[in-house]
C-alpha cells in the first residue's frame, strides 16, 4: 500500500468514527469531522500533512501525491 492510499483510509476511517462519537458518545465529537476536513482542505492547498510525514516515518513507500 502507497502512502497516498495509507493517507486516504485512514482520513475516511477517522472520519466514520468521527460521526459514530457524534451519534453515540456526544454532539461535541462534531469538531473532530470539523477538524478533520479543515485539515484535509489545508493539505491540500500547502501539501503539509501530519499523518503522511508520520506514515513515511513508518517506513510506508510514496505514492505520487506526498513526495
């Protein structure tokens, strides 16, 4: 697996269990699906994301998107 789909899975698995605690555990985990995309639209605009500098420290292979 490429970082580029390591990056993809883990935002829409964060994502789903983002809404599961909004639904299950408090309204207030609204803010992480919140903050969750707020990064994504960061990232995608500066090329800047945390989980892929993490990801490639965990020695996952580039893909074309995070070089």
């Amino acid at each position: 697996m490429t970082l580029d789909r390591s990056i993809f899975l883990f935002a829409g698995v964060m994502v789903l269990l983002s809404v599961a605690l909004t639904l299950w555990v408090s309204p207030y985990f609204v803010w992480f699906t919140v903050f969750i995309g707020a990064n994504l639209i960061q990232s995608s605009f500066t090329g800047f994301c945390p989980a892929a500098m993490i990801f490639k420290a965990l020695g996952i292979k580039a893909g074309c998107a995070f070089q």
